[in-house]
C-alpha cells in the first residue's frame, strides 16, 4: 500500500460520511436501551445531538476520542443522556 494512502486511512477523525453512520448507530442502541420508539429521522438527530455531547463529556474526562469505536461509544452515551434528557421534559 502507499504511504499516503495508509496515511489517510490512519487519520484519528472520522469523516462526515462515517458521522452519520455513527449518528445513526448511536441513537439506533440509545433507543433500543431507554426503550423508546422513534423513525430514522430522530435516531440520526439523537445521535449526532449525542455525539457532540459524549464527545464534550470525553473531553472534560480527559478521555481521547477518536476513531470510530471510539467515536460510536462516546455517541452513544451521549444519546442516551440526551434521550434521557427528552423524555423527563416531555413527560414520558
């Protein structure tokens, strides 16, 4: 493999692409372990919502986050307590 191909595959980030997929995964396991019943649409809102959110909470932590597993953990935990979140102010 070249080098600057196995560079850009060693990047710590992930890109927007691989964001929305992890947005998607994130708010998929948030709404399966709180339990609630959204669409697609909400899953990928919580999930991005929440992965700004695990990503502020990682920070604050002294957690690195970067790569996808990485990245998938922190947004999920952040959807969860964005779930959370939405359900005690609706009233649920």
């Amino acid at each position: 493999m070249e080098a600057d191909t196995y560079a850009a595959l060693n990047q710590p980030g992930v890109g927007w692409f691989a964001m929305i997929i992890i947005g998607l995964l994130a708010g998929w396991i948030a709404e399966r372990v709180t339990d609630s019943d959204h669409g697609l649409f909400s899953n990928l809102i919580f999930g991005l919502i929440g992965a700004f959110l695990g990503k502020y909470l990682a920070e604050m932590a002294a957690v690195p986050v970067f790569g996808f597993f990485r990245t998938l953990i922190a947004a999920t935990i952040g959807a969860i307590i964005v779930l959370f979140l939405w359900r005690k102010i609706r009233g649920r």
